[in-house]
C-alpha cells in the first residue's frame, strides 16, 4: 500500500471495554500486512488500543520501526514486526512463518496498491501489472491459504480482506486495481464456506475510498470515509461469538462542507527545483481550501538547511516561479529554519506536511498550534521507485557530470 495521507487522528475509543473482553484480547495476535502507513497504521494502532497484540507487516523499515515503538510505548502491548516485499516468495515466506511463530488469531490482509488512481490512463506495463495483481491478489490468497492451514489446527482464527468497492463494481479508470480486487473476491467465495466448517472465519471489507494516502490526490479527501471510525467498527466484527459477517459493503455518508472556500491552507518548503512532487503537493494542498499560501525559506535559512551549495535558485526566483501556478494564491518568504512564526502570524486552518514525519511529531517540530489541522501528503515517487526530490536531482546530475 502505500500511506497512508495521514489525517490529524482521533484518540481511539476502546472498543469493547469489559474486563471480560480485556483479558480475552491480551491473550489474542493480529497480524496486519501494509501496516507502515494509510490504513494499515489506522488498524494497527487501533487493535492495540483494543487490547491486542500485534504482528505488523511492511517494507518501508523507518515508517515500521517507528510504528512499533509508538504502540509499545502507548499501548503496553507486544509488537513484532516482518520487514518484507509481499511480492517475492522470500518476503511472503517470512509472513507465512510469522503465523504460528507468533500464534497469530487474527491475519488483516490490508496491503494494496493502486498507481491508476489520479491517472488519466489504464495501466499497461507488463511489469507494473504484475505488482498490482502481486500485492492486491496473489499475497492476500496466498497468505490467507497459510492461515487457514495454521488456524485449522489451531481450532480457528480470522481472516479479514480489505478489499474495496472496485471488488464489487469495475471502474474503468481503474481497470487493472478493480481486476486484482474481483480476483481476490472470487477466491474468498470460493473457499469461505468450506473454511468454516473447520472454523476459519472469513470477513471481506468492500469500502469506499477512505481518507489516506491512496486518496490524497483527490480533491474531497476530507470528506471520505473515516478510516479511524472504520477500524473501531472492524475491531468489533472480531467480538462476535454466535454469528460473524461475511462481508460489509462500506459507503460514506459525509458531505462536502460549504465554508471550504474560506479556509486558509499553508505549505512550507525550500521548491528549489521544481518537480512532479511539488506540483501534487501543492495541487492537493489547494483542494483542502480556498486559498493557498506557500511560505518558501530564505536563502539564508536554506544554506542553514542545506549546506552552504544551496539553494540553487535564489530566494526571488523561487517566488516567482511558484506565483505562476494558478493554483497557488500567495507566496511568501520566511527567515527561520522552522515555519513556526510565520504559521502563527498567518494562522492557517490546516498545515500540510510530507509524510517523513507523523501528525504529532510535525506538530511539536513546528511547534503548530493545536486548533490548527495538519495533513500529511505522502511522498512521491519515480517509475522506479525512487523519492522526487531536489536533493536527488542534483545528486543524479553530478553522476551524469562525471
């Protein structure tokens, strides 16, 4: 999956908070795949909240890492971690090994992909296909099928597929995520009955587009399903005792607010040399609001940022360059290494920032008031899977020199 935007999140509410529940759950494992961001982290930290303990899976080490540690100290419960690419034998292998050396009860196959989404063409490399139909498909049966034999001698277990409403209805902008989502339902159909009977539950989650990453690009990302609500109610689903839910078909029911127009969005940054990654920042930034300002750091603070070789384009060039943007209001230019004075005088509704850091972390880095909301916008990558950045076009310029 990618990831997650991370929205300003609600404190969890503890679901199901009955001594009898609590000395249940802290007995009970939840292996969740895609855990590093969007959704996955959602779960994650939602299930410990609950009382569970937790296997998270990933292939981003630092987001994973980071994860563990946050639960563990919040949450005084067990979090192992699986470091690996769900898309090769070996990292699946790893997974598959996870389910009984950890003694899981519950697997959530949440790791998902969808590269179409906010593109105007249907993907057709061979090799980008593979990986859509790897992550979204392949590793979910293939992880499922191990679980189901682990669970089966284990006396019984859970197996919840995140799946999506392009499982249940085609879109043709997203032809080949929608082809990867009806093949994993199709095997969920197939095998669900036959599973239960030897006590394997079976629960497939068809949701709308929640507000995570995936969506972040587009423009009514605030008014998705809320993936912290979503997560509490898939907590519950896994209390039952007399009956369970096959599968539950999610759809939003937020509206889009009207004073949108009127609130103030901030981004901060050095834009140095503009790329593909600026522009989706700053498009989506836009979309939160009606009017964006852009506070880009001075040459000065950039040097203290950066190193005495920075910036490339003065401070003035910088500012013109992102004035041109029809999407972008004002720009402004700030002397600080951190944004803090010039959010306060300001004073934004909402504060976009890069996913290296969490919503908490942002805020005590840039010391950003409490009543203003942040949004994390998650990073952009080439076709190879390398980071946009300033920093990497000019590295790969001075490659190209020698």
């Amino acid at each position: 999956m990618a990831r997650m935007v991370n929205l300003q999140a609600r404190k969890p509410r503890r679901v199901g908070n009955t001594k009898k529940q609590r000395g249940v759950r802290a007995k009970k494992t939840v292996l969740i795949t895609g855990a590093a961001s969007g959704f996955g982290t959602y779960l994650a930290e939602t299930f410990a909240h609950a009382g569970y303990n937790l296997v998270v899976h990933a292939r981003e080490k630092k987001k994973l890492t980071r994860l563990q540690s946050a639960i563990i100290k919040k949450e005084h419960v067990r979090c192992s971690t699986v470091i690996a690419d769900i898309r090769n034998s070996r990292g699946l292998g790893a997974l598959q090994k996870a389910l009984s050396a950890h003694r899981v009860h519950i697997l959530i196959n949440n790791a998902g992909i969808n590269p179409e989404l906010g593109s105007d063409s249907t993907v057709s490399d061979v090799s980008n296909i593979n990986d859509i139909v790897l992550t979204n498909m392949s590793a979910a049966i293939a992880l499922s099928t191990s679980a189901f034999e682990y669970f089966k001698v284990a006396g019984g277990g859970i197996i919840i597929n995140i799946n999506s409403i392009a499982g249940l209805r085609g879109n043709y902008r997203e032809s080949v995520y929608s082809a990867s989502k009806f093949g994993l339902r199709g095997f969920s159909e197939s095998v669900k009955d036959a599973w239960l009977k030897h006590g394997v539950k079976m629960i497939d989650v068809y949701s709308g587009a929640l507000s995570t990453g995936m969506s972040a690009t587009r423009p009514d990302v605030e008014h998705l399903i809320d993936p912290q609500e979503l997560a509490e109610f898939l907590v519950g689903l896994c209390t039952t005792e007399s009956f369970f839910v096959r599968d539950i078909n999610v759809q939003r029911t937020r509206k889009t607010k009207g004073n949108d127009s009127e609130k103030i969005v901030f981004v901060n940054g050095v834009f140095d040399l503009l790329h593909p990654g600026h522009i989706q920042l700053l498009k989506f930034a836009k979309s939160l609001g009606g009017k964006l300002i852009v506070a880009i750091n001075s040459d000065r603070s950039t040097r203290l940022l950066k190193g005495p070789e920075r910036p490339i384009h003065d401070e003035q060039f910088r500012k013109a360059a992102l004035e041109h943007l029809n999407f972008v209001d004002k720009v402004v230019v700030f002397d600080d290494k951190r944004p803090t004075k010039v959010i306060r005088q300001l004073k934004p509704h909402v504060v976009v920032k890069g996913d290296e850091r969490t919503e908490k972390e942002a805020r005590e880095t840039d010391k950003i008031p409490a009543d203003i909301k942040i949004m994390t916008f998650p990073t952009v990558t080439d076709a190879h899977g390398n980071k946009l950045s300033t920093t990497a076009t000019i590295e790969k310029i001075q490659r190209v020199r020698r």
